[in-house]
C-alpha cells in the first residue's frame, strides 16, 4: 500500500514538474520581443470569415477567414532572432455558418468576394478546342465517351447510365472534385450520391446571349451547351473589362480564399 502511495506521489510530482516546466518556458516564451513583434502583427494580418448565405433550397458559399499562427511563425523565426514578415504561417478559420453543413443546399452562385466566374461545359461543345487553346479554366460534363480525352478541363461525372464506373475511374486518378450539377431532374440522384449540388446561374445559348451576357457578374456559374465562338469572345471580353476573372468551379464554390 504504501508503495503504491509513493507511485502515485512520484508520478503526481513528475506531473506537476513538467507542467510547471512547460509554463516557465511559455511566459518565457511570450515575453521574448520577437514573439511581441509577431503578436503586435496578428490583429493586422487578420481577416475575418464570412458566413455562407441560405435561401431557400439555395446557399452561397461563405468564406473562410485568416489568422497569424503565432506558435509556428516564432519557431519559424526564432533561429533567425529577427521579426521577418514572409515568414508568417497563417491558419484559416472557417465561416460559422458554411455549405459543409448545408449538403441538401444546392450552390446557385459563388461568393460574389471572389472576383472569379467559372464555365460549365457540355461534352460535346464547340467550344472545348478554343479553350484548351487559349488556356482558359473550365468544368466539363464527363460520360464515358469522353472520359479518356485528354483535356485541361476539370472533369464532373454527368454520366448516370455509367455513374460508379465513371466514379471509379475519377477517384481512381484522384481528379474527382464531388460535384454534382443539376440541369433537370438530377436532384434526388445528387443527393443519394452525397455531391456538392451546383444548378448554374445562367444557361447561355446562342439564342439568350445578346440579353444575358451583360447581366453577368462575380460568382456566377455559366453552363454553355453551344454557342457561337464570338459569342463567347465577346463574353469573355466583357469580363475582362469588368476585372472578373475564370476560374474552375471547384475553386469558385470553394470556402478557402487560396
């Protein structure tokens, strides 16, 4: 019994040794004026999160926020003994109210703060060889027809004759962004699969597009079936005028501000 009391006592003391250790070395720590000068420089470099907005059967995409890591900028800095800025690690922090826990929202738009819009392409556009030409970003509805072409374009899976194989082969070569865009009746179907649930913001044609185009802005997510190629030159002229640029749709719905 009592060396079993002495265990104890020599582990309880042990305990108390090293915690009362590792708070010396922490108010040490905290005093140390290279540590100040990053504290003084986290109130600065932050930015705040911003919350996803819910509408209905609809939701925006918030954005996460950003703070100094300041535990690991100083033991990056510390072998340095200087204060410098580039040195900095950041950690995000995420909205508290994001699409994450909204999986039966469906994403109509994306958070107007990034000055991106993204293209969702059918398979059989006419437009896929000027993009992959030009180098711009786009999304395409894969099939198994198409799941072996070579392109550029992010692919999402919109074959639900073949969906699993086609699943397979995406997570297979690792290139499968969840998504899942609603053009008619997919709803029920995006859901069983637990996707990200997209319906585009406009359907561009070449009938629509003289009434349309202006209309679009940051956030928006353009599904283009067919459409005249100086149609879509001038789409993208408007946007550069605007100071919008294109992106993939994975990084449009995105919270992360990378």
């Amino acid at each position: 019994m009592n060396n079993s009391l002495k265990t104890i006592g020599i582990i309880a003391l042990a305990c108390f040794s090293f915690y009362y250790t590792h708070h010396i070395a922490l108010l040490m720590q905290q005093k140390d004026p290279l540590y100040q000068a990053i504290l003084m420089q986290q109130k600065d470099k932050e930015i705040l999160s911003v919350d996803a907005t819910i509408d209905g059967d609809y939701i925006i995409p918030g954005l996460c926020g950003r703070t100094v890591d300041i535990e690991k900028s100083f033991q990056k800095m510390k072998n340095t003994g200087a204060f410098v800025e580039t040195y900095l690690i950041y950690k995000e922090i995420s909205p508290t109210i994001s699409t994450s826990e909204y999986q039966d929202k469906i994403i109509k738009k994306g958070n107007s703060e990034k000055m991106f819009v993204s293209f969702i392409l059918s398979e059989n556009s006419n437009l896929i060889p000027y993009l992959e030409q030009s180098g711009i970003a786009y999304s395409i509805l894969t099939t198994k027809t198409t799941l072996n072409q070579t392109l550029s374009g992010e692919r999402i899976n919109a074959d639900w004759s073949n969906y699993q194989e086609i699943e397979k082969s995406l997570n297979k070569n690792k290139i499968n962004k969840n998504l899942c865009v609603i053009l008619g009746q997919e709803k029920d179907f995006c859901t069983k699969e637990k996707k990200t649930m997209i319906e585009p913001s406009f359907k561009l044609n070449n009938s629509n597009f003289s009434s349309l185009y202006k209309q679009i802005s940051r956030g928006d997510i353009i599904y283009i079936d067919h459409l005249n190629l100086d149609y879509f030159q001038l789409l993208v002229e408007n946007l550069v005028y605007k100071g919008i640029g294109i992106t993939y749709l994975s990084n449009l719905i995105s919270e992360s501000r990378n």
